[in-house]
C-alpha cells in the first residue's frame, strides 16, 4: 500500500457552477441537490436574481457527483439552467459574489 505524500490532498476535487432556476423552485433545487447528492455537496449558495422572478444556486460539490446532480436536476428541474462548470480551489469553497469569479474566467 502506498503512502500518500505529506502535501497530498486525501479530499477529491470539487467543482463549482451556477444553477439557475425559477425562484419558486428555489427550495426544490436545493433538496434535490442535497437528496442526490448527500456528503458530497460542499456548499449552496443562493443569489437572487434582478426582478426576483429566478435564482441562482452556486453549487460547489465533490467532483465525482457532478454528473449525479446534472441527470437529477434534467430530470425533475427541465427548466433549470447550468452554467460554465468551474475547478473549485482549497477546502470548504464557498462562491457567494459572482464578481468574485471574474479573474478566474468564469462568466457569472
């Protein structure tokens, strides 16, 4: 069995992105995403969107789930929309401010 190395990282990558959705479905969204999804969601941040008629889950979940949350949210949430997927950085990411996301090349 092999070691892993002093600076290795035991945790699996994460990914982040933006999910659009009806602001009705708003708690839908999320406890589909967390039912599917369990342990391996990191963070959910809600940004509503300007006239409050939709918003913006920033999604930040372990890298491996990825396509579990795609095919869940297809099929229940048709309507919703996913942004540009993002390599999320160091432990606990947490997208609040899309602005944040400018010097990475994500479009918010």
């Amino acid at each position: 069995m092999c070691a892993l190395p002093s600076h290795a990282n035991p945790r699996p990558a994460a990914v982040y992105f933006p999910l659009t959705v009806d602001s009705r479905f708003s708690g839908d969204a999320q406890a589909l995403l967390r039912r599917e999804c369990r342990d391996h969601i990191r963070s959910i941040s809600l940004e509503v969107l300007p006239g409050g008629d939709q918003v913006r889950l920033w999604v930040t979940l372990a890298a491996v789930a990825y396509g579990l949350a795609l095919h869940a949210v297809i099929m229940c949430l048709p309507a919703a929309e996913f942004g540009r997927v993002g390599l999320a950085k160091g432990e606990g990411v947490e997208v609040r401010d899309p602005a944040s996301l400018q010097y990475q090349g994500i479009d918010a």
